[in-house]
C-alpha cells in the first residue's frame, strides 16, 4: 500500500505543482515551467547514495528511488501537457 501511495502521492504533487506553475506563468516566464524537472535530483541523489552505500538490499532501494522518478517525471509531463499553449486554435 505504501508503494502504491509514493508513486500516486508523487506523480499527483508534482502534477499540481506543474499546474500551478502553468497557470501562474501563462504569458510569461515560461522557463519556470521546467522548475519540477528539477526536483528530479532527490531520487537521483537518494538512488546514487544507496548504490555506494552498498548495503543490504541497496538493489531495492535504488528500484524505489526510480519509481519515485519516474513519478516525478510523469507528473512533470502531464501537467506541462494540459499548460502548452495550443496556438491556432480558438
């Protein structure tokens, strides 16, 4: 149950962040819109830091780390799907 709430709890935080961030920055600014992407080193870091720790089960450890990103990155995208600007269309 814990790993189902990590990676829902993480895509939908960054998914409302990302949001946040889009509708704050609607004309301008739209550089800040790639911010979430860099929240992408925490699971980086965590999984690069079980890998040298080198402990007992660090395979696991580095398998939860990548979920973790790849919640991230999945929120990051779906959020920045609903923000771009749909240009030619009414």
């Amino acid at each position: 149950m814990e790993l189902f709430l990590i990676f829902w709890g993480t895509l939908a935080g960054t998914l409302a962040l990302t949001l946040l961030i889009g509708r704050l920055t609607r004309q301008r600014l739209q550089v800040l819109r790639l911010f979430p992407l860099g929240l992408l080193l925490i699971p980086l870091t965590g999984s690069v830091v079980a890998w040298v720790r080198d402990h007992f089960l660090w395979q696991l450890e580095v398998a939860l780390w990548a979920i973790i990103g790849s919640a991230l990155f999945l929120g990051w995208l779906i959020g920045w799907a609903f923000c771009r600007e749909r240009k030619g269309m009414p």
